[in-house]
C-alpha cells in the first residue's frame, strides 16, 4: 500500500511487476490448457499451432467468394458487367432486401464447419467466423447501424439452446462496437424444414412467419439494419425478415451471411 502511495517511479514500477506477474500467470495457464486440450484443426483434427484455426489444407478447400459479384445477391460472377454488376436472378426478381454478402459458397469445408457450429456446439468456430464475416461484409458494416440476427422459433431454441445467427452477431458487436438489437424481429410461425424446399415453396413456408416486438419501430426506424444468419440458401428467411424491418421503418436492410448457396434451382443462376 505505501508503495502505491509512493511517486510516480514507485508505482511505475509496481505496476510493471504486477503486468508482468499476470503475463507470467497467462502464459502459464495457457500452455497448461494446451496440454489438456491441444489445438487442432477445426475441421480435420489435424495439429496447429494455435486454436480457433483451420490448417493450410482446409483452408484451401474453403470456395470463399470474390469479386466479381452480384451486387444485390453477393452471388459470384463469372465476369464483371460494370460498375454494378447484377446477376440473371437479380434483374428477373429484386429483393426486399438492399445488399447480400456471404463469406463462401455451402459446400464442402464451409458447410462442415456451419454444421458443427449449429448442431455439435462447435462455439470454437467463432473464433474463424467473425473475422471471416468482417472481411466479407466490410461494405456493409460501414454504413450499418446496428445488427439484427434472424430468430429462432421458440421451439427450436429451446431445443438446440441458442440461436446460431445471434451468436455471430453478438460476436460481431464484440470486435466491432456496433449495437445488437436481439427481440426487435420474432419467429412466431413453427415453419416446416426449408432444406427440400424450392425457391417459391420457401417463400411460401416462412409467410407470416416474423413478427415485429412490441416498440420495435421505436428501436430501429430510420436505422439502417444489417440483418445476421449463417446460411442463405433461396433467400426466402431472409427477405420474410427484411420485410417486417421495414415495416418497423429500418431505412435499409442489407444480409451478412457466413455461406451461400449458389447452386440452388432457379435462384442464383
């Protein structure tokens, strides 16, 4: 306590040694937290060097998507058309949405990876994805206002005890400061599994859906909303969501997904 009370060389020095005590301590707890749990792989297993990582093999195999892109789809292109490019399937329908961005194609690793994460509590994986999502979707955080992750049904939460998209936002706002608004949008119809459903049949599934919370229009009108989930497969969730933001008076609603799928019937060909 004198010490503390000292001059500022005193303290300067207390301080440095106790840093350096707690860097010590770190150090130590970390490497005996490697010998228990070594860090693999998050995909083959294999040994690294550190955790939340894949190996350079995996990493490979990951169909991230690149410039050229759709504009409004995030779908990739086989060339670029000009300063905005646009995809056959975004010049038949547009979107409720303004901007979609998906950090790779769903297939392969990626898909390993987003289903260890929603069905074997793979959390790990957060680790890889927010800096994946940053990446992708650095256009549309910049002039985002806040993030809103596509819910769950109160069914299916209980069930798996967490929501996949709310975890990739509040990830998000963690590394990026930006607000999470979680409750303003409501799942409220159990819809039937989307997986075996074609582009119309999904949009007729998640109809009526979503719901707006109560004073949601208090929380998000005139803001421009950037909507979480892990995979955009017809677009059909997300678009049912966008609308009902928009409803409440979101300015703009842009989509950040960590996958895409791009080769499904009629949707982004």
């Amino acid at each position: 306590m004198v010490l503390l009370q000292g001059d500022g060389e005193e303290r300067g020095g207390v301080r440095a040694m106790i840093s350096g005590i707690a860097s010590w301590t770190q150090g130590h707890l970390r490497y005996a937290a490697d010998l228990v749990l070594p860090p693999i792989c998050l995909n083959c297993h294999e040994p690294l060097a550190s955790h939340g990582a894949l190996c350079a093999r995996c990493w490979q195999r990951i169909d991230f998507i690149r410039a050229p892109l759709c504009d409004r789809l995030g779908a990739p292109l086989p060339y670029a058309t000009g300063e905005i490019s646009l995809s056959s399937a975004a010049l038949r329908r547009t979107p409720d949405y303004g901007r979609a961005r998906a950090v790779a194609r769903f297939d392969g690793v990626m898909r390993e990876l987003i289903h260890g994460f929603k069905y074997a509590d793979r959390h790990e994986a957060l680790d890889l994805f927010a800096p994946m999502l940053r990446s992708a979707g650095h256009e549309l955080l910049g002039c985002a206002d806040c993030l809103v992750p596509v819910p769950l049904h109160p069914w299916r939460l209980w069930r798996r005890r967490f929501n996949q998209a709310a975890l990739l936002a509040g990830r998000l706002s963690r590394d990026t400061g930006m607000p999470v608004e979680l409750g303003v949008l409501r799942r409220v119809k159990r819809t039937a599994s989307q997986v075996s459903l074609r582009g119309d049949e999904r949009r007729r599934n998640v109809e009526a859906a979503f719901a707006l919370a109560p004073r949601a229009a208090e929380r998000i009108g005139g803001r421009h909303v950037l909507l979480i989930d892990d995979v955009i497969t017809t677009g059909a969730t997300v678009e049912a969501c966008a609308r009902a933001l928009k409803h409440a008076g979101a300015a703009q609603v842009d989509i950040l997904a960590l996958a895409l799928v791009v080769d499904h019937p009629g949707v982004y060909d």
